[in-house]
C-alpha cells in the first residue's frame, strides 16, 4: 500500500514537474518577442508624450517654455522609459543569441524604437557613462565629494604643484561665475537627474543582485533539483547518511532517546517496560531518525545543485549589468567619500576587526563549519585551521598594504584618525 501512494505521488509530483517545464520553456520561446513588445511600448509612450506636450520635439529644457518642475518630471518619466528600452534591449539580445527568430514584424519595431534612441543619444550615453563623467566632470552641486572620488581613482591628482593661491579661492571664483552663467539652471536640472539616475541605477541592481540568485535558487530547488534527487535515490539503494558526522549525530540521538526512556522507567515517570518493548520503542525511533537523515541528506545534495545554479544566476546578471557595475562604483566612490574621517576610520577598524581581529578565527571558524553543513560535507578540522591560519593572515596583509600605499595619499587625515583611534 505504501509503496502505490510513493508511486502515485511521484507520478503527480512529475506531472506537476513537467508541467511547469512546459510553462517555463513556453515562456523562454516567447522572451525576445515579449521583451521586444515591452521596449516597443516604452519608445511609443516616450513619442507620445514628444507630440502631445513638445511639439514633436525632444523631451528637453530648450523645446518648451515650461517650469523646471514640469519639465524635470517629463524628463523622469523619460528617463524611467529609456531604461526600460535598454533592459529590454538587453534581455532580447540575449534570448534571441540562443532561438532562431525569423519575423519581420519585429524588425519593424526595432527601426522604431532605434529611430527614438538616437533622438536621446546625448541622454543615453549619460546614463551608461555616469562613472566617466563623475571622473573627468564632477557635478557642480557638490564639488567637494566629486572631486575626491576623481581623487580616488586617479591618486596621482592628489600630487599636483602648489600655487601662488590657495586653490580653494579658484574654485570659489569658478562656482561664483558658473551660478551667474545662463545655462547654470540647465546644468544643475542636468547633474540632478544625473545623479539620481546613477542612485536609481545602483539601487536596482543592488536589488537585482540579491533577489535574482536567492529566487532562482529557491525555485530551482524546490522545482527541480529536488524531485530529480529525490527520485534519483528513491530508484536505488543508497546510504542514510552521506558523511560520517550525519551518522554519529544519529547515534548519538538515538542512545539519548534510549537512556531517556530507561531513566523514566527507573524515576516510574512511565510504565514499566520490559526488554522487549524497550527494543521496539528503539527500533520505531531508529526508523523515524532515519527518514529525518535521509531527508537531510536530499536535502544537503540538492543544495549543492542549487547553489551552483544561483552562482550560474548571478554570473549572468553581473555579465549582462557592466554599466550598472560601473555606476555602483562610482555610487560607492561618492557614499565612501562623503563620510567623515572618524567615520572612514571607524569603518577600517570595524572590518578589519570582524574578519582578521583577535575573535575573528571563532567567526570564521563557525562559518565554514556551517558551510560544510549546508554543502552536506563532513568539517575537517584540520582544513578549517589551516584556512583559519592562513587566509585572516593574507587579508590582514592585504589591508595593512592599501592603507599604507592608498590611505596614506587618498586621506592623509583619515588615515592619522585611525591611527589616534587604534592606539
């Protein structure tokens, strides 16, 4: 009887399985059309806004005589639109690398949707170039944090020749006549929006990042690997436990459950049991810790499987996103320069005493038993103390070395704080 039930469950569970299959590859075969249709209607909302609102024009400052607000909300809507276009772009891009797509409707759609691209071509590169423009142009509204991530990237700018004036006054001189020019109104809408562009940009792959790996490996967990392992095992004889440790935490278990149920017959806590009784009440409790461990042990194998395949997941999006890359960096650049020198040394002090403190081997220590638990391996003492005697002690190296080679130049100041505050 129970093995019909097991045979009737896994024929559903198949079922189910191959019915979402067919879902999902139904769903890849429509990606370049559907991404396309999605990049399509983004390029017509932005040309009708042109008709309606710009006179056929571009969406900008110089087509219309309107407010700065309004004008700056069209160009957020703009701007949501041409991003939409270019992940869309992206996504059939690479669906159509991978299917044969014969249909002449979409060229018809790219065409336009390329005709709305180059209008906005001056705007699209300042999006996708937001870490060279915050290098070689550093926004006007905050002079001081743009010019210490330009600093940052290019060290050797800290070392150029004093002169006769304090360059401070020179700056002071410069922002003065550039809030007096006529196009500082335009200018500063313009370094706005692409600023929060680059904040927008960053926060969403950041997102992306974390939420795309995590979903993908719940999903193909739960969907895929998992029945495949559990089926894999149910058709042949295979082990309880994978690793010896599974295996003495059983026993252990199981001798606690047997003197547990020795001593309260002894304290008369329960009813007397004889030899017999003690030996089937043992041998039910084996049972049960057996299927605990066999579930463990599926479940430790398909987490490999799916670990793997988030990695696969995260790859893909880090290859596809270079230039959201490039403005996280430049993002971060802008958020490290900002703190305080307290603030900065603080954070030096904080990492470095987490991952290469006095405590850090215990961290590091829980950590990798963890992971050998998650990954369903036995821990190897000796292995963990070796990384533990080793990888901390190149980190430290590696931290000592860029404050002594970076910090040093980038914050001088930063870096004497930190000194103050370690001693």
């Amino acid at each position: 009887m129970k093995n019909f039930l097991f045979i009737k469950n896994s024929d559903l569970l198949l079922q189910k399985v191959s019915e979402y299959w067919e879902v999902m590859k139904q769903w890849f075969m429509n990606t370049p059309e559907r991404s396309l249709a999605q990049a399509y209607e983004a390029a017509q909302k932005i040309r009708n806004i042109e008709i309606e609102h710009f006179h056929g024009q571009v969406i900008a400052v110089a087509s219309v005589n309107e407010t700065p607000n309004v004008i700056s909300y069209w160009q957020g809507i703009l701007t949501q639109n041409l991003t939409i276009i270019k992940l869309r772009l992206a996504e059939f891009q690479a669906s159509r690398s991978l299917l044969e797509i014969a249909n002449p409707v979409l060229l018809n759609k790219l065409q336009f949707i390329d005709e709305v691209i180059d209008r906005y071509q001056q705007q699209t590169v300042a999006i996708s170039n937001i870490n060279k423009q915050s290098i070689s142009h550093p926004i006007k509204i905050d002079n001081e944090i743009y010019q210490n991530t330009s600093n940052f990237i290019n060290p050797s700018s800290n070392s150029k020749s004093i002169g006769f004036l304090p360059s401070s006054i020179g700056r002071t001189i410069n922002r003065i006549t550039t809030d007096f020019s006529p196009q500082a109104e335009a200018d500063f809408i313009r370094n706005y929006h692409i600023s929060q562009n680059r904040t927008r940009t960053s926060i969403r792959f950041l997102i992306l990042l974390i939420v795309i790996p995590l979903l993908t490996r719940q999903l193909s967990k739960e969907f895929l690997v998992s029945p495949i392992v559990e089926r894999v095992r149910s058709q042949q004889i295979t082990p309880v436990f994978i690793n010896s440790e599974m295996e003495e935490e059983a026993f252990k278990e199981l001798k606690i459950f047997e003197e547990k149920l020795k001593f309260q017959t002894l304290l008369k806590k329960a009813p007397v049991l004889s030899s017999e009784e003690i030996e089937a009440s043992v041998k039910e409790k084996a049972i049960e810790i057996a299927q605990e461990f066999r579930w463990k042990s599926k479940d430790a194998i398909s987490n490999v499987f799916a670990d793997f395949i988030s990695l696969v997941a995260f790859a893909v999006v880090v290859a596809n996103g270079k230039r959201e890359i490039a403005a996280i960096k430049s993002f971060m650049d802008e958020i490290i320069f900002g703190l305080s020198d307290s603030a900065k040394a603080f954070v030096i002090i904080l990492f470095t005493d987490i991952f290469v403190g006095f405590h850090s081997p215990h961290g590091w220590e829980v950590i990798l038993e963890g992971l050998a638990e998650h990954l369903g391996v036995a821990a190897n003492e000796s292995l963990i103390f070796l990384f533990i005697a080793t990888f901390p002690v190149i980190l430290d190296t590696v931290v000592k070395y860029w404050i002594f080679r970076y910090l040093s130049r980038l914050s001088p100041s930063a870096l004497a704080t930190y000194k103050e505050i370690n001693e």
